[in-house]
C-alpha cells in the first residue's frame, strides 16, 4: 500500500524552504523575499489536495503516514488528519502566505532571519496537527516555541524581552507536565500512538490526574483564564507578523489539544470537571471582554477579544455533556462542537485581518494608542471600510464567519442550560461594545490631529493581503457548508466516543 | 606461590595508552617546535589509535582478566570508546587557546593522556581497589591541569580547593571501601555482590560503607550538598581544562557508579536508592536557581552541571535497565553538549581576553550568526528543548523515573527545569536580542570552527535521529 506523502510535504516543505532561505541571505534581501514567498505559496498549493481529496464519509484518519523512528521507545513517524485537523493545516498554510506578504517592507533587519523562522514555524505547526504519535507532536508543539521566541525577541517593540520570555518560559511550564501525562500514558500501553491513548481505558485518578496536567499545557496555550497573562504582553510587543501567526494559529493548538488529547483520553474525568471549563470559559467571555473595553493600545484590546472568542471554544467543547444529559441525542453536542471548531477557523480570519490592519495604522503613525487616532475614514477610507467589516465579523454579525461558530455555540448551549447561553450570549452585546466603541474611537468622526490628517490610504501589497481575507471572512460567512461538512464525520465519532465511560 | 599470567588482550588499549603517553613525553622533550605540533599530533594520533584498538577488540562477551579485578564489556567499551573521541575534541579546541595564553607545553597533553588512562581503568574496574587506582590517576592528573597556570591566582586557588575537598573525598570513598572490606573480606565487586545476596551479618557495616562511597561518588560528580568546589574550580581553571573536567570525566564517573552501584553493590539497592533520590532531589533544585543568578558564563555551565548531574543520578537511582541506559545515554549527550558550550567560550576568547562573561555573548547574531545558532542549538539542548538531543536524554530519563514509580519525582525534575530554561534563555537573548558590546572577529582556526559547527549540528542531528545512539546504550547495558 502506497503513502501519501502530502502531509510531509506539508511539514517539511516549509522548513527546508526556510533554511533555504537563510543560505540565500547573502543574495540580498529582495532575493530573500522573493523566494520566502515562493515558498510559502507553493506550501499552500501542496496543502489544497488535503482538502479536494478529503473523504468527508469517514471519521477515519486521511492522508496516513507510518515510519519507524526511534525503535527505543515505540517511538513512530505517524502522521495523519481528520476533519478537525485538515482545515487547521490549511488555515496555517494560508495565514502564512499573508504573513510574508505582510512583513515585506516593514522588516529591514535580518529579513532572511526573519522569513525563515516564519516557515520553519509553519513546517512545525503542520507537525503539530498532523502529528499521530505522542512524541512526534511534542516535539512539535515545543519547538515551535524557538522560533516564535526569536520573532519576538528580535523585532518586536519596546518590551519585547520581557514578553518573549514571559511566552516562552509560561508555555514551557504547560508542556512540561503534558509531557509526564504522556510518558504515564506510554507506560499504560506501550505505545506513543495517539489513537491508542483514545481507546486505553483508565482509572478515575488517573483520569482527573491526566486531565488537570493536560488542562494545565492547553489553558496557556488557548489561553484560559487565569493563565492568559503572556498574550497580552506576547502580542503587543511582537511584531505584526507575529502577533498574527500567534493569534491566527498557535491560540488553535490550545483548542485542538483539547479536541485531540483531553476529551477522547480522559472523557470520564472531562464529564465530572467539566463545570470548571464552563466556568472559566464564561469568566473569559464576560470578564476578559470587559477588560478589553478598558484598553488604550489596540493591539492589546484585539488581543483580549482574541482571549474572549476563545473562550467561547472551549465552550462549545464542555457543554457537550450537559447537552448530552439532557437530550440524549448527540446532534446538538455535535453541533456545538464543530461551532467551536468554526470558531476556531474564523477567529483564526479575522483576527488575523485586525492585527494586520493594527499593523498597517502602525506602520504609518507608530503608535498603537486610540487616543493618537481618530478620523482615519477621512484620509484613508478604504482601509476604514475594511477595518469596520472586519470589526462587525468579529461582533459576530450574520453574514460574517463570526456570527456561524457563535450561533452555533449558543445554540447548542440553550440545550445545556438557559443561563449557560445567557452568559454565553452576553458576548454579542460586549464583544460589540468593546469593537465598535475602539472602531469609532478609531476609524470614525473628525480628523483628530495633523498626523491622521497625512495618512495616505492602503497601497496594493495591503489591499491584496486584507482583501483576500475580507473575502474568506464573507465566503464563510455567507456559505459555511464546505467547512462544516468536512468536519461532521469527526466531530460526530469525537462525541460518540467522548460520551462512553472509559472507566477500568 | 602460583603467578599466572594475566591475560593482557582485554587490557591492550590500556597499555598502549601508558606507552604512549610515555612516548609523548619523551618526544615531547626533544622536539623544539614552539607549537607543540608534533606533540599535539602524536596525542591525537594516540587516541584515534586506542578508538581502533577499542573497537577492533570489541566483542559481546564479558572478559574478565588480571585476576577477575579487571573486565571488559560492551559497556565498557562504548564508554571508552566516547571517551577518546571527546577527549580528541577537547584537545582540537584547546590548543589555539592554550598557545596564545604560553601553556601549550607537553605535559598538558602528557596528563591528559594520563587523566584519559585513569578514566578507562575506573570504567573497567571490577575491583574496589582498581575503581580507586583509576579514580586517584584521573584526579592527580586533573589537579595538575587545573593548577597549570602558574601564574594565575584564580587558578591556583581553584586548584587547592579541588586538591584538598577532592583528597578528601577520596578519602571518604577509601573508608566506604574499607568498611566494605572489613564486613565482607574481599574487594572483589562480584564476590561482594553474591555476598550481600546471600546476606551478611554485620548489614549496619555495609550500609556506613555505602554512605561513605556514595559520598565519594557524590563529589566526583558534583551534587548537592558535595558541589561547592565546582563552581569555583569550573571559574577559575583555563576554560580549556574547564572544557576537559566539564565533559569527560562525567563518563568515567557514570561508568565507575555502574560499577559500584549496579555490578557490586545491586543488592542494596533500597539504601543507596534512598540517598540517590536525596542528592539527585537537591542537585536538580540548587543547580537550576542557583545558576539564574550567575554572570560569569563558566560558573553559570558549573551550576547547569550540578542540575544535569542530578538528572544523571535520577536515571541511575531507578535501579533498572531501563533507568541504567537513559543515564548513559543522557551522560553521552551531556558530554557532548558541554562540548559545545564550553568550546563557545573558547572560540570567543582571543589572546589576553576571556570571553567568560555573560556579556561577551551580546549580539552574536551580528557578529557571527552561524556560531550564534550553534550557541542557540546546544543552549536549547541543555533546556530540553526539542528538536535538540538534549530532549530525549530529559525523555529517557523521565520515562524511567515514571516506570519506576517516581511520578512526584518526575513532576519535581521537570518543574525545575523549566526554572532552569530562563538562564539559557538568557544567553539567547544576549545573543539574538541584544547589540554587540565586543566587535572584534572571531579568531579561530578552521579546524575549531569546523569541528565546533559538527558539534552544534551533531545536538541537532542526534535529535531528529537519537535512536541510534539509545539502542546502543540498551544494548549495552543488557547484562
């Protein structure tokens, strides 16, 4: 039987790419940029068969790979996707192309460098979601945090090595105890393969245990209150392609470690201590977006919102048992599974469109405070009219990706509890509040000083990058089947699979 | 009385070793050279030579000689075989930096050799007796390298202080000895291990003497509360011999805990199990917090020592198989990455310049980005940082700690390593976030530079690929 090796292409396309990248740096940057992009480009093109050739009848993993690798430890090259993780590979492959584009003339210093830790981190973030076997993904998931260290680090803005730190050392902590979870995990079964952690069944302890020390890696990454403290700072001081991959992708590894580790290993443990999720989801929904409403710098304020949407995620993954209890039929847990999962791919969009639009305002005036701004419609009316569309998608207006995931979420938590979707609910009113009060402060009203009033308007490599993302945002908006369809197969065999007990 | 002639094939490499370091010295005397070309030359022909005897002689049986005191394995072999080539490395980056500081004499090489000697007959011993021998001629060696700077003060105090707390545990592990002695009537590491089997009748005799070799042990490796000459020995001495005691003789100290612990002292193992857990427990904690607060980069190395060595003990305090081969892989890699480390330093000093504090290390990037990311490689490798080796040896590690049962433990190593990620990260951070202070070029040989990028590639390499070298140490370890 002959492999598929799209999915190491995928990988391992864009990390030699990137060090072909830092070979060619001695031709000067306009080669560098060039050929980063050509790169990226052909990664995304490689990536679109996952999609065109994906089989949306089977829950069943696609596109597999199996190598031996470390013999040592039962250790194998084991990839493979499903409906969860397939358009996670593409929103990743995607948001890349828009990053290099988006880093074209800002980045002066180091361009090489800078292209290939992009790349390189893609190739890592494939890894990630294509990652079937248990050290495979961890070596993943940890080393992409070397890179995203150094792109802080070094161009990032004032405060950059406290954040860069503060992100590394916060997310090291998580990982670490993920990693005793696994190696206990190994010892049970003998093997590092994902999908037999899935069906191994474990004690009550050992099950709750497992679960906080998961919990503990994957709330930092989501991230979760009370450890979401590093991605205002991580986000403020990286620079605009940074703060985009963080918030477009590496929040999604957070969630996906939820739908790929917590939920199908430790489903007993996730049923008795799924109040605490809820819990901390709705305290990331309420209180995180009225800590936005309060923000001065705009990147700080999106990335509280990103905090916020997040939440609604890992919502949308805990409320399965209370739907569950109460209707007895997986449908609407079902549902509110994938509306976490569009969610996830539509914050992914939309976020990204307004950093990089943060990121375009910076580029001009430097500076991320609302007080400097005011007005902008008047000198740069395109660029306002792309911001407001991207601020009502992150509202969640119907027409809009936004509006699918949340529907979603608080359609199937009506199911759970009607305050559940109450609290749940109360985001469309703050998450309003917080984004369109900035985007009024912003974008609306009278020219506020002489800098605004010099402003000139997006010129064409912008207008490519936050177009084409106007149009996904739309095109989901308006038409979400091609990704909901991708995912029931999934989501479906997840939640079957989540509500039997795997008690020992 | 009956004298059989002891079968010499086993110790073939141990001979030619004594010989040519013999002959090392007195070529030494009377080649002129003021660079020591040839001097340098023979050594490193001798240890690629005892590599091929090493391995030529390799077999996967156990052969014991000099009358059972002595044994050849495939342990043993491995072991040596890593020793010869870090040594040969050790002494490639050390030469342009002990030329231009006028120490780059003869007996340099000539007590390395020896020190190299002293270390193959620790890993080889299966007496008592033959463990002290070898562990007494690596020591005196080391000491003498420490204290080769004659007219450097840091150096001579650095050097008094390992001389006198090294003697004395020396001591401590010759009276552990002898109370072994004294219980059991012989020296004899597998004639202890069937009597301690069988049960001995003064059980409180042997436990003080375990005490004491474990303390012995304790400070060859620098763990806490042993390690208080580390630091300052690691400060003061030339980086190059630094470089030397950082790597090596952490092999040769693996290899003499197997053979204490694991081949003659196995059935005691609940006791020494207890204390391991004691000193592996605080290395881990003291080594990590202590080092943050370090800004001299070989004190910050000594400290990361002492938290790699509790690594180490973690690995071997497990008892098994499984824990006995992690803690030798984990020490191979070590040596390896201490190479890396350690040879950084030597490569940013030039002459009347030491490049030992932390900020020499600002803006590499700049200066030269590729040392700069061999710099970053083998920093993340001692964090434990995938895709780096240093992350498997941490895994193999845990993993034995966790089927051991040691889950807390395991939670407490890691904890405390992520504390411990902050100072390396802090040389990256000096490196890529930070404007050079020095911007002098890097002055070094192509032979350094060359071997110094396969070694920063080599931490990146075993990582994507460590199965090799993990198979090896199971295989060996299968006795």
């Amino acid at each position: 039987m002959s492999q598929s090796h799209l999915l190491s292409l995928v990988i391992w396309l864009p990390v030699f790419g990137g060090i072909a990248v830092l070979l060619a740096a001695s031709r000067g940057d306009r080669v560098v940029r060039w050929l980063s992009l050509a790169v990226s480009v052909l990664v995304f093109l490689v990536s679109i068969p996952l999609y065109t050739g994906f089989d949306t009848t089977t829950s069943a993993m696609q596109f597999g790979e199996l190598n031996e690798w470390i013999t040592r430890f039962n250790v194998y090259y084991r990839l493979g996707v499903d409906g969860i993780s397939m358009p996670l590979i593409l929103l990743t492959t995607f948001t890349t192309v828009l990053v290099v584009i988006a880093g074209w003339e800002v980045i002066q210093f180091k361009v090489a460098q800078y292209m290939a830790a992009f790349l390189i981190m893609e190739g890592m973030m494939n890894g990630v979601f294509a990652s079937l076997d248990a050290v495979l993904f961890y070596v993943f998931w940890e080393g992409m945090l070397i890179p995203m260290f150094l792109i802080i680090g070094i161009w990032g803005g004032v405060n950059r090595v406290y954040a860069a730190i503060k992100f590394f050392l916060y997310t090291f902590l998580g990982s670490v105890l993920l990693l005793v979870g696994l190696i206990y995990l190994y010892l049970k079964s003998n093997s590092f393969n994902i999908l037999d952690f899935h069906a191994l069944p474990l004690g009550m302890t050992a099950q709750v245990l497992l679960f906080l020390g998961f919990l503990l890696a994957f709330a930092v990454k989501v991230p979760m209150w009370p450890v979401h403290t590093w991605l205002p700072d991580a986000h403020v001081e990286a620079p605009t392609g940074g703060s985009v991959i963080l918030a477009a992708i590496m929040l999604k590894m957070g969630a996906y470690g939820f739908a790929r580790f917590i939920l199908p290993i430790t489903p007993d443990a996730s049923h008795q201590l799924d109040w605490l999720i809820i819990v901390l989801s709705l305290i990331a929904v309420v209180y995180i977006a009225l800590v936005a409403l309060v923000q001065q710098d705009m990147k700080k304020l999106i990335a509280y919102s990103s905090i916020s949407h997040m939440g609604f995620v890992t919502l949308g993954f805990f409320v399965v048992f209370n739907i569950y209890q109460n209707t007895h039929s997986i449908k609407g847990a079902a549902m509110g599974m994938e509306g976490a999962l569009v969610q996830m791919i539509s914050h992914g969009f939309v976020s990204g469109a307004l950093f990089l639009c943060v990121g375009v305002l910076y580029d001009r005036m430097h500076s991320r405070q609302i007080d400097d701004y005011g007005g902008v419609i008047n000198t740069m009316p395109w660029f306002g009219g792309l911001m407001v569309f991207f601020a009502m998608a992150n509202v969640g207006l119907p027409g809009t990706s936004g509006f699918v995931g949340e529907f979603m979420v608080i359609l199937a938590t009506m199911k759970a509890g009607f305050w559940l979707a109450f609290l749940a609910g109360t985001t469309l009113i703050l998450g309003a509040a917080y984004t369109l009060w900035m985007v009024k402060r912003v974008v609306f009203g009278e020219v506020a000083n002489k800098h605004v009033a010099e402003l000139t308007d997006l010129n064409r490599r912008e207008w490519w990058v936050l177009g084409t993302l106007a149009i996904c945002v739309l095109a989901l908006g308006v038409y979400p089947a091609p990704l909901v369809d991708v995912m029931h197969a999934s989501v479906d065999n997840l939640v079957q699979h989540v509500m039997q007990s795997k008690l020992e | 009385m009956n004298f059989e002639r002891p079968d010499l094939l086993p110790v073939l490499p141990e001979i030619y070793m004594l010989c040519m370091a013999c002959v090392v010295l007195l070529v030494d005397v009377y080649s002129k050279s003021e660079s020591r070309t040839l001097t340098y030359l023979l050594t490193q022909a001798t240890l690629f030579g005892a590599l091929i005897l090493t391995v030529s002689l390799h077999t996967s049986t156990v052969e014991y000689t000099f009358g059972k005191t002595f044994v050849k394995d495939p342990m043993s072999d491995v072991l040596k075989a890593f020793i010869y080539f870090i040594t040969f490395v050790v002494f490639l980056y050390s030469r342009r930096y002990l030329h231009e500081r006028g120490l780059l004499r003869g007996e340099y090489f000539v007590l390395g050799l020896f020190a190299v000697l002293g270390m193959m007959v620790m890993v080889s011993a299966q007496s008592l007796l033959l463990v002290y021998l070898g562990l007494e001629l690596l020591a005196l060696s080391l000491y003498a390298m420490v204290a080769f700077n004659r007219d450097s003060k840091e150096s001579s105090e650095a050097a008094m202080k390992y001389f006198v707390l090294g003697a004395l545990a020396s001591g401590m592990l010759l009276y552990g000895m002898s109370l072994f002695y004294g219980a059991v009537g012989t020296l004899n590491m597998a004639e202890i291990y069937d009597h301690i089997k069988l049960g001995v009748d003064k059980p409180m005799v042997l436990r003080m003497g375990l005490v004491f070799i474990v303390i012995g042990i304790a400070f060859k490796l620098g763990a806490v509360p042993f390690h208080m000459w580390l630091p300052d020995v690691y400060h003061g001495s030339p980086t190059s011999v630094t470089l030397f005691i950082g790597t090596v003789p952490k092999i040769a100290a693996f290899g003499m805990m197997m053979r204490l612990l694991a081949d003659g002292f196995q059935g005691m193992h609940v006791e020494w199990q207890s204390m391991l857990i004691a000193l592996a427990m605080l290395s881990i904690a003291v080594g990590n917090v202590i080092a943050i607060a370090q800004t001299n980069i070989k004190r910050m190395l000594a400290y990361s020592t002492i938290s790699h060595m509790g690594f180490l003990l973690l690995g071997i305090l497990n008892g098994t198989a499984d824990g006995y081969s992690s803690a030798m892989f984990y020490t191979i890699v070590y040596a390896i990455m201490g190479l890396g480390g350690f040879g950084m330093v030597i490569l940013l000093s030039r002459a009347g310049f030491e490049a030992d504090t932390l900020d020499d290390f600002k803006g590499l990037n700049e200066r030269s980005p590729w040392f700069a990311a061999m710099m970053l490689l083998v920093m993340f490798s001692m964090a434990g940082v995938p895709p780096t080796v240093g992350f498997f040896a941490k895994l193999s590690v845990l993993q034995a700690t966790v089927s051991a049962g040691f889950l807390w433990l395991a939670v407490f190593a890691v904890i405390f390593s992520v504390i411990g990620a902050f100072y390396y990260l802090r040389i990256v951070k000096l490196m890529y976030f930070d404007r050079p202070v020095d911007h002098a070029p890097i002055v070094a040989g192509p032979d350094m530079r060359l071997a110094l990028s396969a070694n920063g590639l080599a931490v990146l390499l075993l990582g994507i690929f460590p199965g090799t070298l993990m198979t090896v140490c199971q295989a060996t370890l299968l006795h």
